[in-house]
C-alpha cells in the first residue's frame, strides 16, 4: 500500500470512529441537567465561543495498539507570527513536556497555534508546526520560532514508543480548525487519554461575563487523562461506581483490579481563552484559576500527572505585532478581575465534565479497555445526591 493510500486508511478508519461516537448520541453536561456554577455559557459552550478562536483535530487509529492524535488551537486565523498575542503559562504540577512555554512567560507571548498530542510525539508535531509556520506567507525572512506543543501519556490504550503522529496529521488538525461546535471525547489528541479510571478526551464550555462587568467570554478546552476521586457537581461519583483513587489499597476485595483504573497520575492540559484585554501578568493569574476549577472534579494532582493551563487574550487592542519602540494596549484594571476568575472555574470544571461524558469505550494497546462513564448510573448517582437541575437557570 503506497504511503498516500495508508494516510487515507488511517483518516477514513477515524472517521468511521469518530461516526460510531455520534451514532452513540452521548450527552453533554448541561444536557443531563449538569448545571456547573451561576454564569450563562455561550451559544456553542465551547473555546470557540471566543470569537476568533477555531479548533481542528485529526485522529489517528490503527490496528490494535495505536490510538492517539492531534488537536489544535488557533487563537484567530491570521499570521500568528506576525500577529501575536498575549498569552501565559501556569504550572499546576510540572511532570510533562510542554515545549515553548519558558519563552511563552518570558516574553508574555504566543506566536504559534497550541497543538496537543501525546507524549512521544512532542518532538515530530512541533517539527510539523514549524514546517506550517515558516511556509506561511511573510515568514520567509524568519529563523526562530517558538512552537507550542502540549502532551499528555495515553501510553495505556496506545502504543507511544511507536510514534505514529507524522506531518500529515498535523497539517490536518490545523487546515480543518475552524469555529463552531467542537467535537469532544475520543477524538484528536484525547482519542487514547483516560480520566479517573474511564475514558477521557477531549472537552470544552465557555462562560460569560454579564455586559454591566465588561460583556467578556471565557472558553476552556482540556485534554483530560488524570486521575483521583471522580467528583460531579459535588456528588461522589467516583466513589459510588467503586472507581477511584486508593480504592484497590483500601479495600482489601478490590487488590485484584488492574491498578491502572485507580491512577492518580497521567496529565490534563487545559487551554484558556478570552477576549478580555489582558496581558501576561493577569492572563497567569487567570491560569492559575483554573486549577481550581480542575480540583473541583476531584483531580489529586499527583505526583506524575502534568497539570497545564495555558491561556491566551484574543482583544485586538493587544496583538503584538514588534514594529517600532512602543506600543498601546488596554488592559483590565486587577479590581476586575474577579468575574473572569469565576467564570474559567466553572468553564474547566464543566469542560472536564464534557470531556468524559462525549468519551466512548476504546480498546487498544495490550487488550487494555477503557470504559466510557456509564450514563445511566451516573445520571441515578447525580440525582441521588440532588446534583441535577430539571430546567436550566440561564
């Protein structure tokens, strides 16, 4: 089979995956009454809600131990090297590969596309990335560039030391970006992650800032695949579907499961955007709030999961675009802040929601399965503990 025809094998087979996972019609949080926090998300609730904001993914499934991907983030859809915008990086817990963020809070600046993969293939998509970015139209006088690679190890379900993701893939992710509704679950780079012992992915919500508080957009993606005691809405989850961290130490019945169900470790990245004019400096505190949001559902942090949150501003006002001495930008005062502090909670929490919920089971790398969260029993869990709302406040 010559290399075009094993390409179109491989995205075809994705996308009779990606078709099964919308013949099975999963929900998503708000649609089983899942109502995260007080602020209205956008239409799309979703990073794309952001205007200017498109996301692209390609997945990639072949044979019996590959399952993994590309996702990417395009901040607007111009020359981002030429067009840069103010971003920032915030480090949860440090056990990861996130190349080009020491430049990213050093400069307080983005000048490429976020891409998400996992782990292994860092170093063969930023190589892709900046193939893209030096082909584009006003680079051909540019010598360094500052690519933005994320990752987390979906190592149980896929086969990472075989390092399938290839320039194509890459490419794909980002020509089919674009705004809109943004598929979620196993798909892109979340199409091998796992989260809290079930399969993980993909997920994204937005929030928005009442007008009298300056009318602004947040929009949260994750790449979840981290572990701990599955929370939901502040109902046990985890607990009740005899899932969770330290359950197999706990419970002298349970020493027999794969211990890999319980995992605290494995990474979440989570992608922040706003079109509030902020700079580095807040755009890091704002970050940092999303960490909150990402204990919410019950995330340990533990010591070998890469907790990532990278965030970026879309206001025009701000774009860096390094011609002459000085520039102007409008930024907002500290005092407010709050709202959009508020709102990237409740849009992180309700993205890892999403992430889990859209997730369907995928078998891969070993016979290793792993489970999609049963609707059913999570929807009578939820109602149990009064975590469902029959109609939607906003």
């Amino acid at each position: 089979m010559s290399l075009s025809a094993k390409k179109l094998f491989v995205f075809f087979f994705g996308t009779l995956f990606l078709s099964a996972q919308a013949a099975e019609q999963r929900p998503r949080a708000r649609e089983m009454g899942i109502i995260v926090g007080v602020l209205p998300p956008g239409p799309l609730n979703a990073i794309t809600d952001v205007a200017g904001v498109a996301v692209g993914h390609a997945t990639l499934i072949r044979g019996e131990d590959v399952r993994t991907g590309v996702t990417a983030i395009l901040p607007h859809d111009g020359n981002l090297f030429a067009e840069k915008v103010p971003a920032a990086v915030y480090i949860g817990n440090g056990y990861g590969k996130l190349m080009g963020s020491t430049q990213v809070n050093e400069l307080g600046e983005l000048e490429t596309p976020i891409l998400l993969t996992s782990t292994l293939n860092v170093a063969r998509v930023a190589d892709a990335l900046l193939d893209y970015m030096l082909a584009l139209p006003g680079n051909e006088k540019v010598f360094s560039i500052n690519p933005v690679v994320a990752e987390t190890n979906d190592g149980f379900l896929n086969n990472g030391r075989a390092r399938p993701i290839a320039a194509g893939e890459v490419f794909a992710a980002l020509r089919s970006a674009s705004g809109g509704a943004v598929a979620e679950g196993s798909v892109g780079a979340g199409a091998g992650t796992m989260a809290f012992g079930f399969k993980g992915g993909i997920g994204t919500a937005s929030r928005c800032i009442p007008s009298s508080l300056g009318g602004y957009t947040v929009g949260v993606l994750v790449q979840s695949n981290f572990g701990g005691l599955l929370t939901i809405n502040g109902a046990p989850v985890g607990r009740e579907l005899n899932r969770y961290y330290l359950k197999d130490h706990l419970d002298s019945l349970q020493r027999g499961e794969e211990k890999d169900s319980s995992r605290p470790d494995g990474s979440i990245i989570i992608v922040v955007a706003t079109d509030a004019p902020l700079e580095h400096r807040n755009l890091q505190r704002l970050a940092a709030r999303a960490m909150l949001g990402l204990g919410r559902t019950g995330s340990s942090a533990g010591n070998g999961s890469g907790d990532y949150v990278i965030a970026f501003s879309t206001a025009r006002s701000n774009r860096i675009h390094n011609v002459g001495l000085t520039r102007n930008t409008v930024a907002l005062n500290n005092s407010a802040l709050s709202p959009l502090f508020q709102a990237v909670i409740e849009a992180t929490e309700e993205a890892v929601y999403n992430s889990l919920l859209a997730a369907t089971t995928v078998a891969g790398r070993n016979g290793h399965r792993a489970e999609a969260l049963p609707i059913d029993r999570t929807r009578q869990i939820l109602a149990k503990y009064n975590a469902l709302h029959t109609h939607h406040p906003h």
